[in-house]
C-alpha cells in the first residue's frame, strides 16, 4: 500500500496552522462577585456576546458569595499563569484583591474594574462605571422638578446602602441630594448636611427588607416624609411596604437608582417614581473591546472628560416626567434595562 505523504504534510501543515491560530487567540478574563446577582449575569452576558464578536476566548469566574476575596484572588492568578491579556473584575474585596491585581500587571496583563472601583483606583488600569453621583443627581433634580413649590417643606428620609462609606453608596446620596438643592458639607462623607428637610439617614443592606426595617425607623423619627431615597430598587420596594403598611404609599414620593427589569416594573405600577438605569452589559462589552484593542497595539483605555474612569452612563427612567429633565418611559426602559 502507498502511503501519501503528500497529503500527510498538508494534514500537519494544516495542524500547525491551527496550533498558531490558537495559540494567537487572546484570552480575556471576567472576573464578577457572584454568578446570581442578575446585575453581574447582565455583565456575563455582555462580555459573552462581544468576545464572541471579536473571535476571542472569554474565561470567566465568580465569588461563591459577595466578599468572597480569595476566589477571585486564585482567578487572577489563573489567568496569569494562562497568559491571558486583561482582565475585567468587579472586586468584592477592592483593597484585598490590590496585590494580585498589581502581580497581573506587571505580568503585563491590562486590568479594567467594572462598576466598582479598587482601593486606590489607580491600582487597575481603567475603571469602566457608572457615574453614580450624575446617577443620584438626575432623581434629585427629577424629584425637585416633580414637587414644585413643595420642594421646599420636602421632609426626605435617606435609605443609605451602609455605615461604612462606600464610594459608590456616597456618590449616590451626596448627588441626590445636590440635585434637590440641598448644600452639601463634605461631598466624600455622607450624614454631615445641616438642611432641615432632611429627617435623617438609615441602612439598608442593598435589599429589600433593609429597606422596610429602615424606613420604619425614619418613619418614626417623623411620620411626615414625604421623600424618599433610596440607594438601589431592592431597598425602595422595601420602603414603599413599609408605607403601604401605613396607608402611606400614595403620599410619598420614592426614588431610587439601578434599572434593573423589576425596578423598572416597579416605576410601572407606580411604586418608584423614577430611577437611574446603569448599563452592566456595555460596561462588560467595552472593556472586552478595551483589552482586544491593547492585544493588537498597546493602546490602552482613556478616563471620560473631567472625570478620572470610563463613563458607561446612565438614564432616567419615570412615566411621570418633569420639566427640565431627561427622561424615558418605563416601556422604553423594559426594551433596555441594564443594556
């Protein structure tokens, strides 16, 4: 029997061929704090979507629970010891997870925060977010603009996400309360306002039975708010229970930050007046994009203007708009929720 080398050497050839090819494909790491948080499945979904796209391999990972530092910690240290070219993470732990972070880039990696930011900022590359002080100050002026002349006698509990002063939960406060007019003391330090509409601050906890507890306590600190804010819509549904509870529901005025699909729905059926949608999927998208366009020439992301991180941005979302401010509808934010 003949034995076609010829064709032998077009079948090793062809091996190599591929070999190379996969040997050139980039490797991209997402790194979220857990894979049920529907904000981080949002996140997944964009950078699935764009990697495929861009004919790169997508490796991700996830914390077993939110905090969980040394499962993102063994992640990074995966994709330095896979050769991948950057990484996306939204830290649990953001000064923890620094000094493998640092490991990653002097491995050459390209490291991009997402939504969260690492303590310092500057330890990552880039951080690709929202702005959550624009985000708190758009339901701030909407809710100035909604109230009219009784803006002035407002009496607004603030239903805070915790004690600890965490940026993205100052941000959100500090700008909601600059677009309703109220004077801002130190805008890094959340509680020190003097204005006497503001009836005072509580914890939440992010959900929504933070958000009950919480606004039961204001509620009875004084039982004439009227406003009220709250860090995300887990914790405003909490608050509007509460009220409910009290036959309270129609005589205030919710509004919150995020955008999810039941946040959303909650705007529907008149249970938040308005919120700040933020974009997880493009957030994930771009910086898949980031770090490809690093692979092919180095280049590596710019901060938005005037501000020191990428702007994924945002959008008000209320079916009750007011004058002087930006808005959609609910339907048109259910066709876009955290897009």
């Amino acid at each position: 029997m003949k034995f076609n080398y010829r064709k032998l050497a077009c079948l090793v050839a062809a091996g190599a061929l591929s070999t190379a090819a996969m040997a050139e494909t980039p490797i991209i790491g997402l790194i979220t704090k857990t894979n049920t948080n529907p904000f981080f499945v949002k996140m997944k979904e964009g950078a699935q979507e764009k990697a495929a796209e861009l004919g790169v391999e997508l490796r991700t990972f996830a914390g077993r629970y939110d905090g969980d530092n040394e499962t993102q910690v063994q992640a990074v240290e995966n994709l330095i010891a896979s050769g991948a070219k950057g990484i996306l993470i939204t830290p649990s732990d953001t000064a923890g997870i620094v000094p493998t972070i640092e490991k990653a880039r002097e491995a050459g990696l390209l490291v991009i925060a997402l939504d969260t930011p690492l303590s310092p900022a500057s330890a990552a590359d880039m951080t690709f977010a929202t702005d959550n002080f624009k985000a708190g100050e758009m339901i701030g002026m909407w809710a100035k603009a909604k109230m009219g002349d009784k803006a002035k006698d407002a009496k607004i509990a603030l239903l805070d996400l915790s004690t600890s002063q965490i940026t993205v939960d100052v941000a959100r406060n500090q700008g909601f309360l600059k677009g309703f007019g109220i004077d801002l003391n130190d805008p890094n330090q959340m509680g020190d306002e003097t204005d006497p509409r503001i009836v005072g601050n509580d914890v939440t906890q992010g959900s929504e039975e933070g958000g009950r507890r919480a606004m039961e306590n204001l509620l009875q600190k004084d039982p004439g708010v009227n406003l009220v804010y709250t860090i995300n819509e887990p914790a405003a549904a909490g608050a509007y229970e509460a009220l409910k509870s009290f036959g309270m529901e129609k005589d205030v005025l919710i509004v919150s930050v995020d955008g999810g699909c039941p946040g959303v729905r909650n705007i529907e059926d008149g249970v938040i007046g308005a919120t700040s949608m933020q974009f997880p999927l493009k957030m994930a998208s771009e910086g898949v994009t980031a770090i490809v366009e690093f692979a092919k020439s180095g280049t590596r992301p710019s901060a938005s203007d005037g501000l020191d991180f990428y702007d994924t941005g945002v959008q008000l979302i209320t079916d009750e708009p007011a004058k002087g401010v930006d808005s959609v509808t609910s339907k048109t934010g259910l066709a876009m929720c955290w897009g």
